[in-house]
C-alpha cells in the first residue's frame, strides 16, 4: 500500500513539473498577465506538492517541519493566485479583492507564527489553535476556489460558443481543484489510500484543465467554436443575395467577431483606416479604434490587436481577455473569410454596374419615348393647321377673298416653317448627341455673323426692334468656331427674345470682349425667368414653367445653342429675374490674342 501511494503521489509529481513546465513555456509564449498568474499558481501549487514529501527526503526532522509551514503557506497562496487568476479575466469589485487579499494575509502570518510543528502527517486536532487554523485554512479554500468557479461561469455567461466553454473548463477546474483539496483534507484526518489517489487525480485533472483552459489548444478551439462555424457557414451562403457591400459586412462581421470572441473587429482600408467597424459595445469600438492608432505608432500594449491580411485587405480583431487564443488556426479561417467578403464585394460591384447599365439603357429608353411623343404632338398642331387650311381653300376656293386667301396660305407657310424648324432641331439633336456633328473650326468675325443674324430677322414684321450695340472703333479679335454654328446660337436666342418679349419692346445685342473670350449678349424685356429655372431651360425639353396660353415650342432650342457652344469651348448662360427680362449670354474664345 505504501509503496502504491508513493508510485502514484510521485507520478502525480512527475506530472505537476510537467505541467508547471508547459505553464511557464506558455506564459512566455503568450506575454498574457493570465499566462503569467497561471504559471505562477501551477509552480507554486507544484512546489507545495514536492513539499509535502520532505519526509520521504529528510525523516521527520525541524527540517522537516519547516518544509511543511512552507508547504502550508503556498497551499493558501495558491487559491489566491487563481483568485487573480479569475480577476484578470473578469475584474472581482475592489471590496471583494480586498477583502480577499485580507483574509489571505491573515491566514498567512496565522500560519507563520503559530506555535506548533505543522507537519502534514500528525496534526493535533484537539489544540485549539491547531484546530482553529485548520478551520480558517479550509474555509479560505473552500470559499476562494468556490468564488473563482462563479467567477468564470459569470464571465462566460451569454458570450460566443468558444469563450463560454473555455469558461466553463476554468470554472469545472476550480470546482475539481475544491473537491481535490476536500479529499485530500478528508485523507489527511482519516488517510485511507482512495481518498489520497482520488485527490491526486483531482489535482491533476484540474491543473491540465487550467493550463488548457488558459492557452486553449488548436483542435479545443475547434471544438469550441462549431456552433459559430456553422452560423458563418451559413452567413456565407446567405451572401449570394447580398446586392451591396453593406449588405455583405452586416451579414459577415457580426458572425466573424463571434467566432474568434472578439470584442469588436474592423475592415480596413488599404492605408489602414478602418472601413467598418463591428464591436459589442461603443466602448469596444473606441478601443478598436485607439489600438489602430498606436499600431500605427508601433504600440500594442495589451497584444489584443491581431491583424489579418488577405486578398487586397486585411481585418482587425480586437481580443479581449476571456477570448482564447487567436493562433495561426484561426488566423487561416478569418483569411479564408476575408477572401470571401473580396469576392462578394466584387459580385456586388458587378451588380451595381449591372443596374446602372440597366437603369441608364431604361432612361434612354424612356427619354426617347417622349422624344417620340413630344416631337409628334408639336408636328400635330402646325399639321392639322396646314391640313384645316388647304382642305378649306380646296372646298371653298371660289367662296374666300383675295386677302383672306393670301393670310391662309401665309398661315400654312409659317406652319410648315414650324414643321421644317422642328424637323431640324430633331436632327440636330441626333447628330449631337451620336457626336457626329461637325463643326468647322476657324477663327470668324463674331460681329459679322451676329449682324447676319439680326439682319435676317429684321426682315420679319420686327422690323427695328433689335438694336445691335457694337462700338464702331473697338478693334475686337477675331473669334475661333464654326461661324455657320454661332449663327444658328445667335438666331436661336433672338428668336426667343423676340418670342417671350412683348412686341414694342427693343431687344439689346451687345458683343464685348473679356480676358480670351468673346461674349455675345442677348437682353429682352420679357416676363423673365425665376432663378430655379435657369438650369432646366438649357435640358432637353426643358421649358420654364409658363401660363398655358403662352408661346409654343418644344424646349429644344436652348439646349442645341449649350451643346454647340461648350462643343466650340465656350460657355451659355442666362440672367434674369421675373418681370425684370432676360440676357442670354454666351462665350466664344478669341482666335488669336
Ligand atoms: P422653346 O422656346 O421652343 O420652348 P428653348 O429651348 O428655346 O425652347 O427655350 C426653353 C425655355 O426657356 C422656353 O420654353 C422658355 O420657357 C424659356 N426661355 C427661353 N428664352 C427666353 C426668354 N428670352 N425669355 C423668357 N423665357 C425664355
């Protein structure tokens, strides 16, 4: 039986300096306060071990005894490490810390002078201070390794799947480390070898359990994290209907947080600035943020930051102190995820170009429509004049006066003018906007062509209304365009200063000459136009909102004068107020300065 006891209790040993070893490599590994403390409390819980077999090394000697007050005292730090143990993954309140760290102290120096040779074999019960230690002793143990059980079950408490188990394994550690301590203080009083073994293979389950616990292998992550590998299996799948990249980073970062137990994880932009940032609280995020920044300055004091390049990107993932291990495993998977988001962005950018193609083609589609049915309607009313009028000169050509027959066909002539206008606006418009209209370009005199122009118009019935002011002696530069286009520019704006003015009104035309360009200006007395109409005029169809007996026309005008004057490099405008007139003015650039 002896020699049974000894086999197993230095087996047991052997195991202790194992793991006290593998805490320490850990501990170093991880530069984790909690690797630390672990490796501290397993060395000291292995030294208490080792020292309770003094006598098998030195006999019952004062040696002896003093080994086993040593042995005493590290048995009532050791709940104490795993107390701080606990704290670091989630903070005690300060009240219980301290009341903690008084009720180890006194124990300790209780320990220290009591007057009695503590040895682990012949303990007098009966002596009421022995009694009374062994009390307090249990009772400290009992209550700390109770305290750092709940403490674990609470930090894990409603978090990702592998942060609770690894909880839950620190927690059932502790619970094993209590009962470990109860059977060993139950072998002590009665001994018998079951309850000695029982204990040793107690210490050792639980001691294994907190090293993994602490620093979690890879496989045990695995294992922890299938219910979120699953969720993100299936977020993924979900992608295939995501249309935008925001869609892609709701449904992702959520789930990529979860599985690693992240506090908060970001996508970053190429020059490191996060893109969008997924955290479990405000504070979460601001911490994300601020440990980017001292990133950038070389800096991560809590090494809670892990960065995780792929494809063109890279994610950020801030840990927290209950997270396990971020190690190469997982690294690999959020890599895998990253290249997964690149590649739904890039469906999504697809898509996008997809609608915007689509959408571009249905308003084609739709403006030539009413390209169509504009153009219809205004050919329709010069038509069925023209068609009323000839019907009627046919039908009643002997019946009408000499005077009312030439009005007539005066009216079919300005309505096929009409007609014919209309007819080459349309095509203007084609050859505008396929770019096949062809300017000649060559420097021209601009006066010359706006003279032209008035002088065709004061053919007409306005006959001295349009008052061309040029200064005789000013020498103005040639200007450099296609003169048959700024013809058409000028005739088109007098036709509608003419036509929105009231006829006794003069219109002005002033041509001056600014820094390179030459400016043609076109003033009417006229109604005006309100400031918010001054853009829609120059659109396709655009006309300002008129009373509906007002003068007809198609809003093409204005807009073929803007494409013909930007197309020769200058620049069309209009300024007016209501029931102030209207001055359209345009540039053309100076040929040679
Ligand atoms: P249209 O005269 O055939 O309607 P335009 O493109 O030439 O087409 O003109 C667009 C709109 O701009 C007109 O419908 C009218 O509302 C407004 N407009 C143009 N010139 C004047 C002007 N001199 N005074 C007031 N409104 C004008």
């Amino acid at each position: 039986m002896e020699t049974a006891i000894y086999v197993i209790g230095w087996a047991n040993n052997v195991l202790l300096i194992v793991l006290s070893v593998l805490a320490l490599l850990l501990a170093r590994r991880t530069h984790t306060a909690t690797g630390r403390l672990l490796a501290w409390a397993v060395v000291t819980f292995t030294v208490a071990t080792l020292a309770g077999w003094t006598p098998w090394a030195v006999g019952e000697t004062d040696l002896h005894a003093w080994f086993a007050k040593v042995r005493l005292e590290l048995q009532i730090l050791f709940p104490f490490l795993l107390l701080r143990l606990a704290h670091a993954f989630r903070p005690f309140s300060d009240l219980a810390m301290r009341i903690a760290t008084i009720a180890f102290a006194l124990i300790a120096v209780f320990v220290a002078v009591i007057p009695v040779n503590v040895t682990s074999v012949d303990l007098d019960l009966a002596s009421a201070s022995v009694a009374s230690l062994f009390l307090a002793y249990v009772g400290w143990v009992v209550v700390a390794l109770l305290a750092v059980a709940r403490r674990f079950q609470v930090a894990g408490r409603g978090q990702p799947g592998s942060i609770r188990r690894r909880m839950s394994l620190l927690s059932a550690a502790a619970v094993a480390m209590l009962f470990a301590y109860l059977t060993a203080f139950a072998a002590w009083a009665v001994a018998p070898f079951a309850l000695m073994v029982t204990s040793m293979l107690l210490v050792a389950a639980s001691t294994l359990a907190f090293v993994l616990g602490v620093a979690p292998s890879a496989l045990l992550r695995m294992r922890w994290r299938r219910d979120e590998e699953h969720e993100l299996r299936e977020a993924i799948v979900a992608l295939i209907s995501a249309e935008t990249t925001e869609e892609v980073l709701d449904g992702i970062l959520p789930k990529v947080r979860r599985i690693v137990g992240a506090s908060a994880v970001a996508l970053l932009h190429q020059d490191g600035r996060p893109q969008r940032v997924e955290a479990s609280t405000p504070i979460a995020e601001r911490l994300l943020v601020d440990a980017l920044c001292s990133v950038g300055s070389g800096d991560d004091p809590g090494h809670q930051l892990s960065i995780v390049p792929f494809g063109s990107g890279r994610l950020a993932i801030r840990t927290t102190p209950v997270t396990p291990l971020v190690g190469d495993a997982e690294l690999e998977l959020l890599a895998w995820v990253g290249t997964v988001v690149e590649l739904a962005f890039a469906r999504c950018a697809h898509l996008a170009e997809d609608r915007a193609v689509t959408e571009r083609l249905r308003e084609v589609d739709r403006l030539k429509s009413e390209f169509v049915q504009i153009v219809a309607h205004d050919l329709r009313s010069p038509m069925t004049a023209v068609a009323g009028l000839a019907g009627t000169l046919q039908a009643r050509w002997e019946d009408i006066d000499a005077d009312m027959k030439l009005t007539m066909l005066g009216n079919i002539g300005s309505s096929t003018q009409r007609m014919s206008d209309l007819v080459v606006d349309v095509l203007d418009i084609a050859h505008i906007e396929s770019g096949e209209l062809r300017y000649d370009i060559a420097p021209f005199d601009l006066v010359r062509v706006v003279r032209d122009a008035v002088e065709d118009l004061q053919l007409d019935a306005v006959k001295g209304r349009i008052e061309l002011h040029v200064k005789e002696d000013a020498t103005l530069p040639l200007a450099l365009g296609d003169k048959r286009r700024h013809r058409q520019v000028v005739a088109n704006l007098l036709t509608n200063a003419l036509k929105y003015s009231p006829r006794d009104e003069p219109i002005d035309v002033h041509v001056t000459w600014a820094a390179h360009e030459l400016v043609v200006g076109i003033r009417d007395r006229g109604d005006g136009i309100a400031e918010s109409e001054h853009g829609r005029i120059f659109e396709k169809f655009g006309r300002a909102v008129v009373p509906s007996d007002a003068t007809p026309g198609s809003g093409l005008g204005l807009y073929i004068c803007k494409a013909m004057v930007e197309a020769q490099g200058g620049r069309i405008w209009v300024e007016s107020m209501p029931g102030a007139g209207a001055t359209f003015r345009f540039t053309a650039p100076v040929a040679s300065h």
